[in-house]
C-alpha cells in the first residue's frame, strides 16, 4: 500500500505545499468547462496527459499532499488515511478512459508519477507511457538493463535487491544471473533516462498538455507541461486537480473537479465508450510465473513537431539542481485563505517532492 511505499523511502524533510483544501466548480461552470476541454482535445495535434496520485484516489491510494495525504497526515502527526494494498487496487473509470484515448490515438502519450501500475493494468500500451518514478510491479536487471514485469508488487522499493535473478540468456544461451532490483525510484535516484528524454520531447511537441490529479510540486515531473508554452505560446494547457498549483496562472483552464467526473463528461462529447476493467486482459494477472521480462519502445513525437531536437544529456535526479547561491529562489507557500504566495527564501537545495 502506499503508506509502506512511503515509509520506506529514505528521509527526506521538504514535502512541498501539504494539505490545500480542495476546491469544487460548481456544476455549471463544471460542465463549460469539460466542454472545452473536449474542444481542445478534438482540434489538437498532439495530445499529452501528465497524471499524478489524483487520478489513483479513486481505486483507493492515498495521494500525498491532499487534505488526508499521507504527507500532509505526517506534518499533522497523524495517521494517515487507509489505503489499499497495491495488489488489490484496480484501475479507475479515468485510467480506462485514458487507455481508450490512446487507443484511438486522440492522446498520443502519457506521462505519469505513479508507481502504482494502474495505467499498465487498464491495458494501456507499455509504448505510450512514460513512468517517470518507477512502478511497482516492475524490476530491473543492473547487469543486463532487461526490464521485467512481476505478477505481484515488488517486496521492496527504492531500487533495492528484491532478492529475484535475472533470467535472461545472452548469445551464449547462459542465464544472466544479475541480481533484480525494484524500479521505484527513491527521493535522490537517477530518472529513467529514456522515459524523461522521451516525456521532455513530447510536452514540448504537445499542442495540448493535460495535468490530471498533481499539483506540479515535484521536479522534473511538475515542470515538463509548461515546456510546450516556451517553445510555442500558443500551444494549450490544462490543469484538472482539485487543490490550487503554482503554475493555475498559466494554464489556458483549470477544472476543479474529480478527474472521473471530468473524463465522463469528456468521453460523452468525443463519442468514444470506456470499457470496465476486465481482470483477463490485465497483463499483470495474466503473468503465469513470477515475472517476464519486457520489451517496448517508446514512440517518438512527429519530426515535424521537434524541427530542432535538443537531446537532453544531464543527469537527472528527482533532487533538482542547487540554486546559484548568489540568488535568493522563489518559494510558494499558502497563504490563511488558501491562495498561493510566492516567498524570497534564503538559498539551499530545492525540495525533492513525490
Ligand atoms: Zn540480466
């Protein structure tokens, strides 16, 4: 469940902005709104849906900094919300309508922070999803990089040994035998470096980029929708989450409603039905071992989006870069009505958020 997700990351203090109230349109400006966002879906080019732990809340995991976040739970001293075990969520009315979406190509990639699994159990292709934090029904093999898909969550997080060997054989037909390691990243782990390449090409191709269900407080992840606007101003951005973000000023529309509430609205106006989650076309459950390993290959955004592809060689970590120490960074905080102030603080290392 998520809460032992979170305990067993390494301590790490700077949570960000914990515990905002939520926030409801009503049901008229509701209903505008999912109506222009349908429009916005149906004129675009390129489609980009960045999904954070909002869009989980409704199969029963706790999100983070919600007014029951597990983190906003812990500055509180208190005990935070239950949650489901991982192995007993299922994919929400959202992840299925998101799997559709791709199907039909009106969403051309996603780019997600949970390590949950649930786009991959709603049948979601593997080549249209980027998972930025790892997932936690996957490992890793450190000798042979070869990914493998487990039938149940990892016992372990933080890219630790899992205790399961690599069974992949080379030319020679000898198994590896390298030691798997969990894929879900820890506060200061590496990102996977061909998820955020692939995730910094396509915000930044996007004509349309969607955050559903984050409040954009985490680096890289909270920064990458807001890559189209430098690149073209007239591109679009959208922001669906219950609690105010730093970045509401510069979206095109933000929906203050439950992400499921806002997809049946929009899959009603684009026509397009949304399946139940069906257990038999999970390819979790249909792993008939302990685990298989993987092939995808992310696809790319259109040439003729990126005329001048920058490949992003730094290394990137969850941890952002220090701030020059001769500059003072701007921090936002809340203020007693909610709303958010932007702060001088004095300078030190930037928050590493999940
Ligand atoms: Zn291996």
């Amino acid at each position: 469940m998520s809460q032992n997700y979170a305990a067993g990351l390494s301590k790490y203090k700077h949570k960000g902005v914990l515990g905002l109230k939520e926030i409801y349109d009503n049901d008229a400006e509701m209903k505008r709104k999912v109506l222009e966002l349908s429009k916005l879906m149906q004129s675009a080019k390129h489609v980009v849906l960045h999904t954070g732990a909002g869009i989980s809340t409704a199969a029963g995991i706790s999100d983070f900094r919600g007014p029951k976040g597990i983190w906003t739970a812990e500055k509180k001293k208190q005990k935070p919300a239950p949650s489901k075990p991982f192995s007993e969520a299922i994919p929400t009315f959202t992840h299925m309508a998101i799997m559709e979406l791709v199907r039909t190509g009106t969403v051309k990639f996603v780019i997600s922070q949970n390590i949950d699994g649930l786009h991959i159990r709603s049948g979601l292709s593997m080549d249209h999803l980027a998972e930025l934090h790892g997932n936690i029904f996957m490992e890793e093999c450190p000798k042979c990089h070869t990914r493998m898909l487990r039938k149940s969550p990892a016992p372990t997080i933080a890219r630790k040994k899992t205790g399961g060997v690599c069974g992949t054989t080379g030319k020679r037909a000898t198994p590896c035998r390298g030691e798997l390691i969990d894929n879900v990243l820890d506060w200061c782990s590496p990102l996977p470096e061909t998820d955020l390449s692939s995730s910094e090409a396509h915000s930044r191709a996007a004509d349309l980029n969607i955050v559903l269900g984050s409040t954009m407080q985490i680096n890289p992840s909270g920064e990458l929708p807001l890559k189209a606007k430098a690149r073209d101003p007239n591109s679009k951005f959208v922001i669906c989450n219950l609690q105010k973000t730093k970045f509401d000023d510069d979206a095109d529309l933000v929906i203050r409603a439950k992400v499921d509430d806002i997809f049946r609205g929009v899959m009603e106006h684009l026509a397009l039905s949304v399946g139940d989650y069906k257990p038999e076309q999970d390819p979790v459950l249909a792993i008939s071992c302990e685990r298989i390993p993987l092939s995808r290959n992310l696809v790319q955004p259109p040439v003729e989006l990126l005329p001048q592809p920058k490949v992003n060689k730094r290394k990137t970590t969850l941890k952002s870069e220090p701030p020059q120490q001769d500059k003072k960074k701007l921090k936002v905080e809340p203020k007693d009505d909610g709303a958010m102030n932007e702060i001088e603080i004095d300078p030190k290392p930037e928050p590493t958020l999940f």
